[in-house]
C-alpha cells in the first residue's frame, strides 16, 4: 500500500524546492543571527521531549519545527563572527553532493555496491597522494575524519614493525607490550586514544620536548634512544602538521631525517594542515610531509567540507592492506583480471560508509585546486591581520605568532594588570563564556604553558577585518561587564 510517506519523486522534488529556498535564504540572513545560542542543554533538550510520534503530520509542519527547534539554536559555522573549533562553513556544492550521496545511498565497502563511487574514491586517493608526493606505491582510504584516520595509519605501523600482530594480537606479541608511540608535544588526544585501542595503553605515549611550540628533532633523537635503552620498543613516531592548539607545524623535514636515521614509521597527523600543500604560498609549512610513511588530513576542515570526510594514506599500499586482515566471502572478492580488490571495507574500520568521496570530487572539478589555497591564504591572511592587531592593542596580548590560521591571545584591560595569575585566568574563561552567550560572536579557549587563554580559527574566508574589529570591540565590552 502507498501511503503519503511514500518517497516519490514528486515529493522529493516539491519538498526539494522549498528547502533549497529555505537553505539559501539561511545564508543570505546568517549575519542577521546570532552566531549561537545562549541556552542551556537542559532547556533546549525540553522542546524534543515528546512522546515516540505513531501517526503522520504534514511534512510542512514538520519542516517548520525544523527550523524552529532545530535552525534557530544550532551554532551558525557560515556566520563571519564565528571563529571557534575547526569546523568548515561547507561549499555550496559540496552541500548539494551530500544530498546526492544520500539519494544514492552507496555502500562504498564494496565494489558491487558501489560500482562508480568506489572508483571516484579511488580517485580522490591518488589526487591526495599526488599532492602530497606520494610514490605510484601509495594508496589510501577515507575515514569518518582524523581519529580513525590517525588510529589507521598506526596500525599500518604496527603490522608494518610487528608482522603478525593483527592474528595473534597483543598477548602472543611479547615486543608489543614493550612498544611506545614517540608523539609531539601537543599531539591530538586521539593519538593516545589510539595507543589505548591498539591494546598499547596510554602509558606507551611517550612526549617529545618541543622547541617554541613545536616538536625538537634533537630531543626526538635523544627520546627515541632512551627509549631503546630502557628496552622498549619505538613503533612509531607521529609529527604534527597544524596543531589543535595553536596551529603550528612540527617540523617535517628535520623530523623525517631522524627517523629515517633510527628506521622508525613516521606518521604525520596533517588532518588540520596537510591542506596547506594547496597553496604555493603555504605549502613550506609542510616540507617534508611526503617522507611520511602514513597520513592523516581531514577535508572536511581547511577543504570546507560538510562533516564527516577525513582521509588516511600511505607510502607503501602493502602496510595498510596489512592493517586489517579479516576474511568475509560474503562481502569481499577479487575479480578476474584484478591482483587487488577494489573493495574499500578491506582497508578500514568501517562497512557501512557514505559516499563521502562524491563531495570532493564534485569540488575539486568545479572549484579546481587552486580556489582551495586561496581560501585557505584568506583564512591565514585573517589571522595574521588580528595578530598584528592585538600586538598594538595594549589591552591585548598575543601568545603566540600564528603560522595556520589558529592563534591564542589574552584579553588584559588595566584592572588586572596586578591581579593573580589565577584571577586572570579565571578573567579569560568568563569573557569566553559570556561573550559566546551574547550571540555576536564566537571563540574557544585552552591552556598554553599552565595559563588559560582565549583561540580563534579562522574557518570563514567571509571573514573581514571589519569582523575581527567586532571581535575586539565585543570582548572588551564583554570584560567591562564582569
């Protein structure tokens, strides 16, 4: 029986029409909102409390609850004031390929079930090693973003040091429990987590010293030998290429010659910075990155895709086909003719998968490589202008010189110039809260060296200076009224 939530193309195409409107007339007001919500999850969680709906309403008023409930009180990425976490206001195209990934509804697993998206995956893969400058052996594989691409590119290290340790796991590996990942100083909490899912453990996360922020090749020679002489056993070394924190870039090249030297896997978690090969003018920052043995670099940031496209590759395709090795005849096969199954769920943690590949490949046609390193420079560009403003503002004081587009600052007016450390750190965390409150803005904040301080990343290349002059002008306003 065919009811009214039957999925006709009439209805998708009614319905299609006036989202689209209603989606477009989003971005054209977005400066009109407030960048979030100044609500409390507990009073938000009350207007979903219903109970489990048994019969139909009209889609209409459904939508409209959508947007009442749902729009008004989200955080607002497309928003030029918003300058929090590393989440991409995404390209109109791109949001239009998702909703055709959705309509297709591809499992990418396997080649029978996606017989044209497995491909396109494929190629992306190959434009991102060629980027990178990756040799013909590489080959990669998208993830749901920089955790699981992060954790796979660690265990491609792991089978590629101790061969076996996929069947026999941890307990019949003796040189497992003495191994260590040797990481940077302000390394991404999923590397840790990582060593805890690998049965590793956290203990066997072992920090390098770090050097103005970032990662001290000589200290990571003196830390990887150490370790060796304590009896423990360096699985791999995993470099930073734009921090969470800060934004700044170990530096790749020096680091790839120590672990070149010592025959240790190198891993670059580039999921922030790896974008950064876009751009001619930013591309130094990663010098070195094509050493790596393994890679992690999420699109969905600095390429401004919608959530979730992160990718993982590998110089040597044999390590990650190595990574994991179970057996499904009902799902994997290798075709005649082929020496490598095209079947993606082989060479990652997931079965069911979008076809997330379809949105970047769609941009990369449209757009070309080009538009994404000048929306990238714009982003940095707009860092560089607020640092050079906070730097001559005497009620602000930069921590650090940006090199992405991520910085940390304080905000200092004169009545805590002789106050305790604590009262201004305290200072900077309400100023950040209440300011997000306001709905004119948005900012996160972490902690640098023992001290509280307020972050920006600049995600919107819509962003102008007359924003970061609103910026400045709302914290201050926010700081007189604590």
């Amino acid at each position: 029986m065919i009811t009214t939530a039957d999925p006709s193309a009439e209805t998708l195409r009614e319905a299609g029409h006036r989202l689209i409107d209603r989606m477009a007339d989003y971005l054209d007001g977005i400066e009109s909102r407030p960048v979030s919500t100044p609500h409390a999850p507990a009073h938000i969680a009350t207007r979903f409390a219903e109970p489990l709906p048994l019969t139909a309403r009209p889609a209409e008023e459904v939508w409209d609850d959508a947007w009442e409930m749902v729009v008004a009180d989200s955080i607002h990425f497309a928003h030029p004031m918003y300058m929090g976490h590393q989440v991409a206001p995404p390209l109109p195209h791109a949001v239009l390929a998702d909703t055709l990934a959705s309509l297709l509804n591809q499992s990418i697993a396997v080649w029978e079930m996606s017989p044209t998206g497995t491909l396109v995956e494929a190629q992306v893969i190959r434009w991102l090693a060629e980027l990178l400058g990756f040799p013909a052996t590489a080959d990669g594989t998208l993830v749901s973003g920089g955790s699981a691409a992060n954790l796979t590119g660690l265990l491609a290290a792991r089978e590629a040091r101790f061969p076996g340790s996929w069947t026999a796991g941890v307990a019949r590996t003796p040189e497992l429990e003495r191994a260590v990942l040797v990481v940077s100083p302000h390394a991404h909490y999923c590397i840790e987590r990582s060593a805890g899912l690998m049965g590793l453990g956290s203990d066997a996360v072992v920090s390098v010293p770090e050097r103005d922020g970032r990662m001290d090749p000589a200290a990571l020679e003196e830390v990887l030998r150490a370790v060796r002489r304590e009896g423990r056993i360096p699985l791999a070394v995993a470099a930073t290429a734009g921090s969470t924190a800060t934004g700044l870039f170990d530096p790749l090249d020096e680091i790839a010659d120590v672990a070149a030297r010592e025959r240790v896997w190198l891993h670059v978690d580039g999921a922030h910075g790896a974008s950064f090969l876009l751009s001619d003018a930013l591309r130094h920052h990663v010098r070195g990155i094509e050493r790596a043995d393994s890679i992690a670099w999420d699109p969905h940031k600095m390429m401004f895709m919608p959530i979730s496209l992160g990718a993982v590759l590998v110089r040597d395709r044999r390590h990650l086909d190595t990574a994991f090795q179970q057996k499904a005849p009902y799902l994997f096969h290798i075709r005649p003719g082929e020496e490598r199954s095209r079947d993606m769920g082989k060479r990652t943690l997931q079965c069911s998968r979008r076809f997330d590949a379809l949105k970047l490949w769609i941009c990369l046609r449209h757009y070309g490589a080009n538009f994404f390193g000048a929306i990238i420079e714009k982003t940095v560009q707009n860092t560089q202008l607020l640092h050079h403003r906070l730097s001559e503002a005497a009620d602000f004081e930069p921590a650090h010189a940006p090199e992405a587009n991520i910085l940390c600052f304080r905000h200092l007016p004169d009545r805590l110039r002789d106050t305790s450390d604590a009262e201004i750190d305290t200072f900077q965390a309400a100023v950040r809260e209440r300011y997000n409150a306001s709905g004119r803005g948005w900012i996160t904040t972490t902690v640098l060296a023992g001290r509280r301080v307020l972050r920006v990343t600049m995600m919107n290349p819509h962003t102008g200076g007359e924003h970061l002059d609103r910026l400045l002008e709302g914290l201050r306003e926010t700081g007189q009224s604590i």
